[in-house]
C-alpha cells in the first residue's frame, strides 16, 4: 500500500472520529469523505503502476 493512501485514510479516519467526538461539526465528513476517496485514487494509481511493472515512489 503506498504512503499516500495510509496517510489519506488515516486523515479520513481522524475526522471521522473527531466528528463522532463533537470536535467538529457534521459537515467536517465531506472532508473525510474526501480524504477516503483520494486514498482509493492513490491505491488505485498505485495498483495500475504495479501491472505495469514500475513500482511507486
């Protein structure tokens, strides 16, 4: 898994819980829903670079 995509989820799941926490307000999870689904363009971009043969950097 590439950095990037542990770093994207790992923000996603921190609003998320600060949100849950009352830390931050509802519309907070449009920014966790963000960072989710860079995650799953980085693995995703990762994953196409893999078939390829060229590791990610």
């Amino acid at each position: 898994m590439s950095a990037a995509a542990v770093s994207e989820h790992g923000a996603s799941a921190a609003m998320s819980i600060g949100v849950g926490r009352g830390l931050y307000a509802r519309r907070a999870l449009a920014v966790a829903g963000f960072d989710f689904l860079s995650g799953l363009g980085c693995l995703a971009y990762a994953r196409q670079l893999s078939a390829r043969g060229k590791r990610p950097e």
